[in-house]
C-alpha cells in the first residue's frame, strides 16, 4: 500500500478547509482518493526522474494563498481584451475589466452552467496519468467557465492574468480554468503568470481543460513569468472534436520548479494542432514541459515545435510524445524540438517520442542540442559587431521564428523587450531586435 508523503496528507488538510458548491462534492472526494493513494514521484518515475519535487515536501505549505492588500499591479499585455486578474488565485474585481456573461465563477453558475461545468470539469484531464491534476479537482472549491455556443464567435480575447505575490508563510494557490466552444465558436484565450518583483515564496497549482467542439478554433496562449523562486506546476488539457483546430503556444522562464504539461487528445476526425513553445531557463533555474498528443481516429494533424534557450546553470527537460492509436489512419504528425546551450554548465534532457499502432500515417519527429556557431560569430565580429552583441543576436534569432508566428500581435510586442533583456543590456541591440 502507498504511503502518502507529508505534503500529500498536508494539501488535503488545506482542501478540506474550503467551502465549494455541493455539486462539486463528488469530484473533490473521488480525486482526494486519488491524490493520496498515488505513489509520490522520485527519480525511478519515468515522468519526473529529472524534476525533483523535494521544495513541495521542505517548504511546508500550510495555508491558502491569499489576496494581497496593496493588490500590486504588475505590467499587462496592452490588449483590447476582457481581462480576469486573480491574485494568489482569488478574483479581484479592482484588477479586472467587466467580464462578459458568458464567463461564470464556478460558485455563480446557474443551473445550465452547472450542468456544461459538471459534464467537462475533470473530464479531459485524467487523474490516474497526471498527478497534480488529482489534487486540482481534489481541491477545486472555485473557478472560472468560459463557455461560447454554437455559431458564437467572441468579440475581444479572454485575458486571465494570475498574480503572485509573497505571502509571510509559504503558501499555496490554486487556479482553475474551463473553456467550452461549442461547435463553429471562435475564441482566444491568454493566460499570463505574473509575480510581483519580490522573492516568492508561493506554490501555484493550476490547471486549464479546453473543449473545442466540431469545427470549432481556439487560439490558446500561456505564458509564465513569474519570478524565479516561486513553484509551478501546472497542466492544460484539451479533447478537439472533428475538424475543431487548437493553435496554442507556450512560454515559460525557469524557476525553483516549473513544470507544464500539455495533454491533448483527438478524438474527433479530421482535428488539427498546432502546438509551439519556447523556454528560457537561466542562473540555477528548471524548466519542465512534458507534451502528450494523442491521435484517437483519423485524418488528424499535429504540427508540434518547441525550442529552448538554455543559459548559465540551469536544466531544461523536454519530453514530447505523439501516441497514434490503430484506428487512427492518415494521421500526418511532426514533432521538433531544438535546443541552444549557451554555457558549459547549461543541461537540457530532451525525449521526442513516437508510438505509432496505425500502418497509413505520415509521422516525422527529432531534437537537436547546439551551442552558439562559431561560424556566425565570427562573420558578425568582423562586421564590428562586438562578441557579446553578436551572442545576444544569435540566441534571439534562434527564438524569433516561433514568436514570428504568434497570431496576437500585443504579445509579441510584450515578449520581444522581455525577452530582448535577458540576452544582454545594451538598449540600442534590445531595440534593433524588437523591432526587427
């Protein structure tokens, strides 16, 4: 029999101090089962084996996150947008833009909403593969419904930005997210992990489930940049119905431990995935993301592209998995992961992989692991570009495809100073690369 680690019995003690809807009972007891019955991951847990989680069971969480009284205000995407702000996982009404009706606090929903948020909460995430998904719905006691019907096409993006800030003990916060698109809605929905300045001290488990109905198109982006001392773990999980397309993409800066899983499933003919993402650990950071497509039927697509930049001490892991079922015929699949080392202390473990059990499928994947070219470096010195400029230049241009690609043109012009900064000082090469 299983013995449950200390933080495993500890969050169930804080789960039991919420108060959630009744309807949410059974989701919650059957979860808690789950979580404290499985075993806790350690370096024999294919899944884990180079992400250590002892910072969950040495920093002793003991108490709910909870709103900050200054309610500081980090920078926002400059988007026309529908903006949700929750600090430490808790609404804030200050921080936020009027929401519009189709978006439903868990313990606000009406009848029809209880019955869209009890059909699909915790049906797309499976708890028995992903750990921290039990303990999500085991301590779900609120969240957030986006539900857009049939025909519906929304009229700004949904913003949620996720607020972190220190609190006197540490603590942990909880976020939560579904998103229905009935068939023929259009959607887009940005969530943005922020933290205040100051050194965190928090855990964020969050959890996102995307239904995208027939021929429906979700535009999905996460973006986690929260101060490196705070704990992530976090999941999005998604079933595409036939000919539904998801065009996610994903970008995290490292930090004590940060883990995104991406679990996607098609299970409806004629799907389509477009799955990009970046990392960027440095100092001593980790950075984990573990990406699961899964090819239910036929005739589905998956284009799957993501690069690290991997700085000074830090590790990076890259698990990338496309599973075709046998019935899944025509399934054309690619899977690419790219990696740059820019020091010789910098660690990148990176795993594509392939399970293919249909015999008519087009299916490419690999990785590839480099450092800075010397080649390239040493034309740019000899056009007058200085070694460090030139190395600043490299990296970036390593990156700038992916957020060439991104649909919203407010986050990139987010992104490019933020990311700019973190290869070099120099203002005048962090403009030219902005605006290039």
């Amino acid at each position: 029999m299983t013995t449950a680690t200390d933080f495993q019995q500890q969050a169930l003690r804080l789960a039991a101090q919420q108060t959630s809807p009744a309807w949410l009972a059974d989701l919650r007891a059957q979860n808690a089962d789950i979580w404290l019955q499985s075993a806790w991951p350690g370096r024999r847990t294919e899944d884990w084996k180079y992400t250590p989680l002892q910072a969950l069971q040495t920093d002793g969480f003991t108490q709910w996150a909870q709103p900050s009284d200054g309610h500081e205000q980090a920078e926002w995407l400059a988007l026309d947008a529908h903006r949700l702000v929750l600090v430490n996982g808790v609404f804030s009404e200050a921080l936020s833009t009027a929401l519009p009706s189709n978006l439903v606090r868990f313990d606000q929903a009406n009848a029809d909403q209880q019955s869209i948020i009890t059909q699909h909460l915790g049906s797309v995430v499976d708890p028995q593969r992903h750990l921290f998904g039990a303990l999500s719905n085991a301590c779900v006691a609120d969240g957030w419904l986006y539900h857009l019907g049939p025909n519906c096409q929304a009229d700004k993006p949904l913003y949620v930005v996720h607020l972190s800030t220190p609190a006197a003990q540490p603590a942990l916060a909880q976020q939560r997210l579904l998103v229905v698109l009935e068939r023929h809605a259009k959607a887009s929905v940005i969530e943005h992990y922020v933290s205040t300045a100051e050194q965190q001290n928090g855990f964020v488990n969050s959890l996102t489930e995307l239904v995208v109905g027939e021929n429906a198109h979700l535009h999905h982006y996460r973006l986690n940049l929260e101060e490196e001392h705070l704990l992530h773990v976090g999941g999005v999980h998604a079933n595409l119905q036939r000919t539904a397309v998801l065009d996610a993409f994903a970008l995290g800066q490292g930090s004590r431990l940060k883990r995104v899983d991406y679990h996607i499933r098609h299970i409806g003919e004629g799907a389509h995935l477009a799955l990009n993402g970046i990392y960027l650990p440095r100092n001593k950071q980790r950075i984990d993301y573990h990406t699961h497509v899964e090819h239910c039927v036929p005739h589905c697509t998956t284009d799957e592209n993501f690069r690290g930049i991997i700085a000074d001490a830090a590790k990076a892991v890259f698990n990338g998995r496309i599973h075709i079922h046998k019935d899944a015929q025509k399934t054309l699949a690619e899977l690419s992961n790219k990696n740059l080392l820019t020091s010789k202390t910098a660690e990148i473990d990176t795993k594509p992989e392939l399970e293919i059990y249909a015999d008519d499928v087009k299916c490419a994947h690999g990785a590839t692991v480099s450092q800075l070219n010397e080649t390239a470096m040493y034309y740019l010195q000899s056009r007058g570009v200085a070694r460090a400029e030139a190395e600043v230049m490299l990296s970036f241009g390593f990156i700038n495809e992916l957020l060439q690609n991104v649909a919203e043109p407010a986050i990139q012009t987010y992104l490019r100073p933020r990311l700019a900064s973190l290869f070099g000082n120099d203002d005048e090469l962090a403009r030219h690369l902005i605006h290039d």
